[in-house]
C-alpha cells in the first residue's frame, strides 16, 4: 500500500532533501537513467535526479514521433540550459512499427510499453550500463492502472511485474506517493519556471491517446496540427487540462456544395485539481465558434469539430 502525501501536508523542502538521499542511497557509486518527455512529472524526475546524481545520470529523450510540435528540440534545449545533458533517440521507426494495424486502446498503451521499456529503452539501458532507472510515475497512475480503468505505460510492481526480472533494471520512483497538485509544488521548489511546473499534463503514450483507432504517421499529424490550435486558443483559460481528439470514423461534410468525407476533431477542457475528477470547462460560444473555424481552416481533412461536455467520471481526461 503506498502511502499518499497530499498536496496540502508536503513539506517540499523536506521531501526533495528526502527523495536526493533515497536516489544517493539507492543506486551508490553506479549510474542511473531517465527518459525526459518534458512534462511535469518526468521533468521533477530529471531535476531530482541531477541533484542527486550530476553527471552519473543519463537522461534521454525518446523521439517516438507521438509528440507535440517542436518538442524533442525544445524540451532537450530548455533542460541543457539549467546544466542537465539531455540525448535526443530517434526512435521514430520502432514505434509506429509496433502500433501499425492496433485499434484496441489498450493494445495500443501495451503496445507503446513494449516498445518502449524492452526494444527502445531497454537497448539504451544496456549500452549505458545503468542498473537503475528514474521514473515520474505518480499515485494516480497507479490508481488507474489497479482500478483497470486505463493501463499506465510506468507501473509494474502493481501488476506483479518485476522490472528487474522483465526488463533487467531497477526501477526507482520518487514521486509514487504524490498526485499531480503535489508534483507541482516539487517542481516549483526545484526552482522551474511557472511556464513547466504549470504546464498542462501530458500522457505518456503521447498524442497516440489522442488518436481513436489506428495510429499512421498521417493521424499523428492530423492530431498535432489541431493540438496546437487548441493549446493556443485555449492556454489563458487558466484550465488543468486541454486537447484535441481525433475520431476514427469518417464523417460527411460539405466543401465548395459538394459532398465532403472528412475527419472530426473532439476538443477537451478540463477543470481539475488532481485529475481524479474533472468537469468540462464552460468556455464561452465565441471561443468554440473560434476553435471550429481555426482547426477547420488550419488542419486538412477535418469538416467536424465537437466539445466534450461529459464529466470525468464516467468520461476520462484522455480518450484512449
């Protein structure tokens, strides 16, 4: 049973000091390795993990192709500014590879675990000789994960997996007892500028849980060119969470007077402290009227565009 700290009792301070000196203790004189994907979570990971180690950490950036526009070159810059070395793997091949002909949502996240702590990760950690592994897995991952409502990419011993065992490392979390609200106190201690530890979370399946369906390179980049409208639409509403879905069926339009088989875009906008719970944000018509006319005019394919305006539960914050 693990033992929850809420956002309200932590003691940042104490518990960064506490978490250096676990990280120190576990791993000694070896090395250890963290993948980076930017959010918040990963990235108090990282930072702790610096503090602890300097350079006996490796951290990488794993370029599945699934992420947001610009992200490897942002994220890997904004990190070598605060002193932490960040490799960027392309590993674009090996992902859609593994998600090509799924459609089951689940398969889809067992799929991306797969391919991402035994094929991808797991050859990184053996190069490096690391024996430990730093992961931002955080309570309510877990959460999920138990209940079976959706099966997080980072939890193992849970599910009776041993990681050792499976994928020949070691797996250490220092955020397993916190949730998101908690997160980002660390990473506002840690000295990380509002626009990180505020920023919105993002999954770890990336935008393929954004995709109902099969995921293709083309879906991907259908998602992201609707993601950026919607991250920018969207950022002053002082939301937890906001994305762009796309569906799998295609749906009928009309262009130019003729009929128009296109694709349909969901928005989502949540209000959230801790994403156990959620509700639709109520944005004003005039900023749905915006979002429609700006995806449709700016993302090729797509006649629909549709808001979410179902609370979590039954709904989730992601779709897939």
């Amino acid at each position: 049973m693990i033992k929850e700290v809420t956002a309200q009792e932590l003691n940042t301070d104490r518990f960064i000091n506490e978490k250096i000196k676990e990280i120190k203790g576990a791993v000694g004189d070896g090395m250890a390795i963290n993948a980076l994907s930017g959010g918040v979570d990963s990235s108090t990971v990282t930072m702790l993990g610096h503090r602890a180690l300097g350079n006996r950490l490796k951290t990488v950036f794993i370029e599945n192709g699934l992420m947001r526009e610009g992200e490897p070159e942002q994220v890997a810059d904004f990190f070598r500014k605060l002193g932490v070395t960040v490799e960027v793997v392309d590993a674009r091949k090996e992902f859609y590879s593994v998600l090509k002909g799924i459609t089951d949502p689940e398969e889809k996240r067992e799929a991306i675990t797969q391919a991402f702590y035994q094929n991808v990760f797991g050859r990184i950690v053996k190069e490096s000789g690391a024996k430990y592994l730093l992961q931002g897995t955080i309570l309510t991952d877990v959460d999920e994960t138990v209940a079976g409502i959706k099966r997080q990419h980072n939890v193992f011993e849970q599910l009776g997996i041993d990681p050792q065992e499976a994928f020949g490392y070691r797996i250490i979390e220092p955020l397993i007892q916190l949730r998101k609200d908690g997160v980002r106190k660390v990473g506002k201690a840690l000295g990380f500028p509002a626009e990180l530890f505020e920023r919105i979370p993002f999954p770890g399946p990336a935008l393929s849980a954004r995709v109902i369906g099969e995921v293709t390179r083309e879906r991907i980049e259908t998602v992201r060119k609707a993601t950026v409208v919607v991250e920018r639409l969207l950022k002053d509403t002082g939301a937890f969470q906001y994305l762009a879905i796309l569906h799998e069926d295609r749906v009928t339009g009309m262009r130019d007077g003729k009929r128009d088989f296109g694709q349909q875009i969901e928005v989502r906008c949540w209000e959230s402290v801790d994403a156990r719970i959620a509700t639709p944000t109520r944005l004003s018509f005039e900023i749905l009227e915006k979002l429609a006319s700006e995806i449709i005019r700016e993302v090729p394919g797509i006649v629909s565009v549709t808001y979410n305006i179902a609370p979590k539960p039954p709904s989730t914050i992601e779709a897939v």
